[in-house]
C-alpha cells in the first residue's frame, strides 16, 4: 500500500449528507501532498455553442487520466463539471502530472477546447493561511467520494487562473488512458418541475459558524422535502442505440483512425446497449444490478470549499432555497450561483462493469455548474 492508500483509506467513510459541515469528519492532508486541479477556458463560449457534454467530458477526463494513470489506486478526487481537483501524495505527483499534461492536450486535439491544469503542493496553501481538509462520504455501500475543506482547494483554483504553479502541455499527438471513461445515457429530463445548479461559497473573511449554518439550512430544505432530489430516474438513466456521446468516447479510444474508432465503439456500445435493454446476464455481469448502482453511485451533491448540487425540484423548493440563500447573501455570508435547466446528464468512468465501485458524475444539461459557477461571478462583481 502506498502512503497515499494508507493515509486516504485511514479516513472513515460517513454516510448522512446532512452531516457534511461536521469538522471532525475532515482529515488535514500531509504538508508534502499537492492539489491538482483543471479547468476549461471559456466555459460559457462552449456552453453558447451546446457544447457542454464534451465540457463534462474533459472535466471527467481528468479524473479518468490520473485513475489509469496510478493504476487504479484510490485517490481523493472532485468533478466540478468544467473541470476537476484532486489530491495526491508525493509518490504519485510525477504519474499525476504526466496524466494532466496528456489531458490538456487531448483536450485541446480532441475536444477542441482549452483546458488550464495546474499543481499546486499543500505546504504553498498552507502558507497562505489556509488549509486543504478531506473526508468521504458515502452515497452508497458501493464506493465514496471525496469532500474537501479549509479554502485551500479554492486558492489552488484561483492560482491556476492566475497562471502559476501551471503543468505545461504534452507533446502533439500525447494521449492519456481513458478507459473506462463514457457518456452513452441520455439526458435525464427533470421529474418534479426544473433541474437546479447550486453553487454556494463562503465569503472571504466569514464567520465559518455562520456559513456552516447555511449550508446546513440548503441541506435540510432539500432532505426534508419531498420535492427535490437526486436527477437519476429510480430505474436508471434513459439509453439509446446509436448513443449521444458515439463520438466523444471514440475520441477516448488509443490507437487507429478515427473512423475505425468510431465504428469499434459503435459496435460495442450496440451490444451493450441489447444486454442493458434486454436484461441478459453475461458471465458475471447482471444489468438490473448494475442500473441499480448507477442509480446508488450517482455523484450530484458535493463540497469542495462549497457547495455543489444538482437537483430535480419544484419550483416551489427553487424559490425556497433561492429565498434562503439571498437572505444569507445580504447578510455578507455567501455568494452564490443558481442554474436552472430542464435535464441533467451524466458522464460515467466504469474501470470495470463487474465491480461497484463505479462513478458517474450529474450536471445539468444546459449549463449545470459552469453557468451557475457565472452567475456567482456576476453576483460577487456585483457586490
């Protein structure tokens, strides 16, 4: 077991979201640790152009790159819908930075788009002041995903925006392993009215009680309602043959032409797409169990310095935690980014269909984070 398995799976694994603000379930990562993280440059511009699943897609290549990359190792990761952060110890910084620099530039060839990726070591943070804390939280029995505090991951964010601590692109032609990585659902329209983006960050400087007591009031307004919840329909995602995102994971594949990518993955995903609409067991895969944990292993609600999720609610629930949050707003405790959209989507990252560890990260289909991430830009410009 390397120090970064022994230091990351030490951490127990909580279950109620509700307790997410809870400090004692955060562990301080080791000073000699470091923070990737990645963004797309120019989100909205992809956006305007209905481009947002390749937007999901690079963010959850990253993910993905740095997943194959450590061989499968568990690692502390988040998806922030235009992009991602995680963390690793310093076995793996040099495997981690050839992942991002091969992303960056797949994403560029690839996707067409532009993506900033950066590193930036724990004990930088630290000096500022700030602290990078983790902890796992558990939407299921099957796997956990990272939750971070302390503002560090935040100021990593911003740095990388600035341009330093910046992980210079791979060669032409690099590509990183994807595999696993795939977005072959459909669009999941919303069941009880709208698909919200919510995004709430604390303002610099706060009293950390008062925010935690917002975050807190968000998470019981949404878990104490029957009107709002996770976008994933109960039997799964909606799938289709030929899939919407055919040429996306094309482009994941290593090796050949394009067209004979397309024409693999093609083939592929229609037998996959037989077994899953006709429930056929193969070896040791059983499709109703593994909807099932689709549905479990859904990754819609987050915190990374603040927090992130993807509703399907009322309007009713909409106007209540859009009253709530600028209330706190006024008071100078949060800024925030609401999105609302008609469908979320989803982009998967299955190493192996027989294990139930697999992640699928939900963001709105028009936006998601990206355009609630503007909206709180416009609010904090505002201010």
């Amino acid at each position: 077991m390397t120090s970064g398995e022994s230091f990351y799976g030490g951490i127990p694994v909580f279950r109620g979201f509700t307790s997410l603000m809870d400090p004692a379930l955060y562990s301080p990562l080791p000073d000699d640790w470091s923070i990737g993280v990645a963004d797309i440059v120019d989100s909205t511009k992809a956006i305007a152009a209905q481009r947002y699943k390749a937007v999901n897609m690079a963010g959850a290549a990253v993910i993905a790159a740095v997943t194959n990359a450590l061989g499968g190792r568990e690692f502390p990761f988040v998806f922030g819908g235009d992009g991602a952060s995680f963390a690793v110890a310093p076995d793996d910084i040099e495997l981690a930075r050839e992942a991002l620099a091969a992303t960056a530039t797949w994403v560029r060839e690839d996707l067409d788009l532009i993506m900033r990726v950066a590193l930036v070591p724990v004990g930088v943070i630290r000096a500022q002041g700030l602290d990078v804390r983790v902890a796992r939280f558990g939407p299921s029995a099957n796997l956990s995903y990272a939750m971070f505090s302390g503002g560090g991951l935040a100021w990593a964010d911003a740095a990388m925006k600035r341009g330093e601590f910046a992980v210079t692109e791979a060669p032409a032609g690099t590509q990183p392993d994807l595999s696993g990585l795939s977005c072959r659902f459909e669009v999941m329209p919303a069941a009880r009215g709208l698909i919200l983006s919510v995004l709430v960050m604390p303002v610099r400087g706060v009293d950390p009680h008062a925010f935690r007591k917002v975050i807190e009031d968000i998470i019981h307004l949404v878990e104490r309602s029957p009107e709002g919840g996770r976008p994933v329909p109960p039997q799964g995602p909606p799938l289709k043959w030929p899939p919407q995102g055919l040429e996306l994971e094309a482009r994941t594949k290593r090796g050949g032409p394009l067209l004979a990518r397309r024409a693999s993955v093609l083939a592929y995903t229609l037998f996959a797409y037989l077994i899953m609409r006709f429930d056929i067991k193969i070896g040791g895969f059983v499709p109703s169990l593994y909807k099932r944990q689709v549905v479990e292993n859904s990754d819609f609600r987050k915190y990374d310095d603040g927090l992130r999720m993807i509703l399907d609610c009322t309007p009713q629930l909409e106007r209540a935690l859009s009253d709530r949050l600028a209330a706190a707003a006024r008071d100078g405790i949060v800024r925030y980014g609401i999105h609302q959209q008609d469908a979320a989507m989803m982009t998967c990252f299955t190493p192996s269909a027989l294990r139930s560890d697999h992640v699928h990260f939900i963001d709105g289909a028009q936006g998601g984070y990206a355009s609630a991430a503007t909206a709180l830009k416009a609010m904090t410009a505002a201010n």
